[in-house]
C-alpha cells in the first residue's frame, strides 16, 4: 500500500457519514460507533515511518513525502497543522542534492499563497546562488 493509498482512504472516511461504512470494523464502543483513523493518527503513523527511514534508508523520500502530501490535503479541508513551510523547508534541505527535489516540491509551491509563499521565496532567496545552481545542473 503506497502512502497515496492510505491518504485517499483517510479522506475518503472523512467524507462520508457515520454509519455509512457499516463494514468498518467498531471499536467495541457500546453504541457501535466505527473506529476510524484521523490525522493525527496518520501524522504520527507518518512520522514514524520517517523516523524509521531516518534511522535505517535516510535516503528515502516517501515517507516525508506521505507527510507533505497529508498537510496538504489537511490545508485544503481548514486541518492543517501550520507546519507546511517548516515540513518543505526541512524536505528541501534533506533532499536538495537530489535532481528530482524541484519536481517533489513544485506542487506543494505552487498552492503557497501569502504570508506562507513569503517565506518559502525567502528561504530559497537565501540559498546562496553557487548552491543553487550546483544542485539544480
């Protein structure tokens, strides 16, 4: 199961109703009530399997990559964690020797707005210009 997967059943439980997806498992609640992750659930699913990458494959992206996409979909739904620009700027500065970092990232940039699209054009703004273009040829 990618981490794709998982977030679209995440979001796909969190449209529906109660009741609705009566062959979910219960939780062994009284009244029956369907036991169901949330987001904080898969946050911290999510960072313990980054936690583990870190520890055993820290070149892998996915897992941060799970986390990245599970902030932002919680953006658009008003759940965010206000963490996004701390998670992209941390993702960059992990991965950025990478050539595919730009392609990771130009999605999750491109919905910035604001204050948040600010800081990130400041933190690429202070990446001295060697750096940048070194890693991006």
């Amino acid at each position: 199961m990618t981490y794709a997967t998982l977030l679209d059943s995440l979001f796909e439980l969190e449209s529906k109703h109660v009741g609705e997806h009566a062959d979910a498992e219960t939780n062994g609640e009284a009244n029956g009530a369907t036991a169901k992750p949330g987001e904080e659930d898969i946050r911290r699913l999510f960072k313990a399997l980054s936690q583990t990458d870190e520890d055993r494959a820290p070149a892998e992206r996915a897992s941060r990559l799970a986390i990245l996409e599970l902030e932002s979909r919680l953006r658009k739904t008003g759940k965010a964690s206000g963490d996004f620009i701390r998670l992209l700027t941390e993702y960059w500065e992990r991965f950025s020797l990478k050539p595919v970092v730009v392609e990771d990232l130009v999605d999750f940039v491109k919905a910035l707005e604001g204050e948040e699209r600010a800081q990130w054009d400041a933190f690429v703004n202070a990446i001295p210009e060697d750096v940048v273009s070194t890693r991006l040829s």
